[in-house]
C-alpha cells in the first residue's frame, strides 16, 4: 500500500489523460507566447488537439486568458488567447480545477 500511495503521489505532477496532456501543452504555450496572443490554428499545429476546450478548462482553473483579435501568418485577422501572469503557482491552480471538476477527457 505504501508503494501504491508514493506512485500515485508523483503521478500528480504528470497529466494523466490526453485531455490533461492537452490543458498543459495549452498552458505552456500561452506562457511561452513573446508575440501577446497566439491563434487558435497555432495551438492545434503545436499539438493541442482541442484548443478551445483547454482554455477554457484554465478558464476555469483560475487562469485569466483574454480572447483576443490577431494576425495569422497571412495577414488575416484570426482570433488568438493570450495568458494573463499568475500570481500563484500553476500546479496549485491546475490541482484545484481536477479536485473541484474531477477527472473527465
């Protein structure tokens, strides 16, 4: 029992399911982003399978993602997100939104 409880305590830093793999390749890129917004295609092309759904699970994690007006590679005007600073730790917030909302992909 005590080997069970230590995997399952260091499988909390690790997303267990494609949804959560999603929310933090998602969170890492809004974080990442230096141009203020990245487009909804850019996440996809970055691996996020289902961009909208993993903002708006941060969303609801706590985050502050503003929707906002941008440029695609071709000049078009596209919609984009961009990630407010956090003033707490992400692994706290994201802990929060998985106690809170359980564990759905």
């Amino acid at each position: 029992m005590g080997d069970r409880a230590a995997a399952a305590g260091t499988d909390q830093t690790q997303p267990r399911s494609v949804g959560d793999r999603n929310v933090a390749r998602a969170l890492a890129l809004l974080e990442g982003d230096q141009a203020g917004a990245i487009t909804i295609a850019a996440l996809r092309e970055r691996g996020v399978k289902a961009p909208a759904q993993a903002v708006y699970t941060l969303q609801l994690a706590g985050y502050g993602i503003d929707r906002v007006s941008c440029e695609d590679p071709d000049g078009r005007r596209t919609l984009g997100y961009r990630l407010h600073r956090p003033s707490e730790p992400v692994s706290d917030r994201l802990a929060g939104s998985r106690e809170a909302g359980g564990e759905e992909a």
